[in-house]
C-alpha cells in the first residue's frame, strides 16, 4: 500500500475542508506515522495486502445471504465518562482489538464546555462517536465488513462507560445490491 492511498479523500480533519497537495502531503505523513505507532505499540495489526489474483470482496457472507458490513448503531443512556476523551480512545482501541479489527487512525475532538466526537478509521470501515456528557448519552456506529465481529464492541462500549441502557440497532449495509 502507497502512502498515498492512506489518505486519498484529502480531507482536513481539523478543519473538515479539502485540502491543498501540499497541506494533504503533511496529513498523509501524520496518518502514516500514527498508524506505525499503533503498529509498534500493539494498538493495531498490519494490514494484508493481496495480489489480484488473491483478491477478495471482503463481503460477508452469513446465512445464504451477502451484504458488504454489519453496521451497528449503539446508544448508551445512564453512561458515565462521556467527556473524557483518553477514556473514548482506550474504549475504541479496546472494542477494535475484541472486534478482531485493524485500525488506521483515530481522531477524537473534545468540545467546550463539553461533549466529544471521533471517528477510528478501521480497514474494516469504522467507529464513530457523538457524545452529550450532560444527558450522559452517547451515540456510537459500529461498521465493519469482512471477518471482523463488531459484536464484541457492544460489551466493551457498555463497560467502558458503566451504561444502565444500551440499545442496539443493526443494519446489513449493502443487502440486496451487492454480491
């Protein structure tokens, strides 16, 4: 994998703008060196790369049907830790490591006076995060496609924020038009 195609989009994830080739060359240096440091320390796994005739859809294939993911939208109510940002992190590099996923990047925003938003960036697809501290509610998307189990992040979001209600909604993104 090129480095460029870590960060082919060329959107600004501070400022949500599209970048210039140079500003973008910068982004794709910081991406990659934050992916070698989750690599070194043993918070993500590398990615295989397949020759084309190796090549795989990376559909799920479950119960004679085909879709591209399992994308599961996770609401916690009566949760606690909302605000804290390290704490997000270590909850979605814990539910990334039992979901059997690899990650890419994590970007996480803390607002003022509160509240956070982030997104991991799998090879799988994703985690995201909005959070409302004061409700002591978050809304989190699970989306992974392949082999991955994002099942397994249900438990960890659940314990990780001591959440009195958690409610699972889960989508086959793509049944029906792919396979």
């Amino acid at each position: 994998m090129n480095e460029r195609s870590l960060f082919q989009l060329g959107m600004d994830l501070d400022a949500g703008t599209t970048q210039t080739e140079e500003h973008a060359n910068d982004t794709v240096i910081t991406v990659i060196e934050n992916a070698r440091d989750a690599l070194q320390e043993g918070r993500a796994r590398e990615p295989s790369v397949r020759g084309d005739d190796e090549r795989q859809d990376h559909f799920v294939r479950r119960n004679g049907k085909v879709f591209a993911g399992t994308h599961l939208i996770i609401e916690l109510a009566e949760a606690d830790g909302l605000d804290d940002p390290e704490r997000i992190e270590k909850a979605f590099l814990d539910a990334i490591e039992a979901a059997g996923a690899t990650l890419l990047h994590i970007h996480l925003h803390r607002f003022t006076p509160q509240g956070v938003s982030g997104v991991a960036v799998l090879a799988e697809s994703h985690i995201s995060v909005h959070t409302w501290p004061e409700s002591r509610y978050a809304a989190f998307d699970v989306f992974m496609c392949g082999d991955a189990r994002p099942h397994a992040a249900v438990k960890v979001l659940k314990e990780a924020f001591n959440a009195g209600i958690v409610q699972v909604t889960e989508l086959h993104r793509g049944e029906g038009l792919v396979g």
